[in-house]
C-alpha cells in the first residue's frame, strides 16, 4: 500500500495505525501480509492509503 494523503491533523490513534502498517512520510510504499488485522487497520486509515 501506499501513503497518499498526509497523517498532518488527523486522530493521534490514526497516525499510530499509519505507523504501524509501516508507512513514514508521504508517498512511502509497504508490502504486508493479508491478515484480517492488516485489512481491519487499512479499513480504518481508507482515506489516507491506497492499496496496490
């Protein structure tokens, strides 16, 4: 997935879950595992990703 909007105003426990699935600065690209957990925390920052 990749990081497409800004974490700058968004909920402290959104940019947590950002950092978690291990997306830095803007446009930064991670490839994870297809876990429910994993698609639960891409669910819950949608506006913020783009999965590839």
């Amino acid at each position: 997935m990749k990081l497409v909007r800004s974490i700058a105003g968004t909920r402290e426990s959104h940019r947590a879950t950002v950092r978690g699935l291990g997306l830095r600065k803007l446009n930064s690209q991670s490839t994870l595992e297809d876990t429910p957990a994993v698609r639960g925390m891409i669910n819950k920052v949608a506006y913020l990703v783009k999965v590839l």
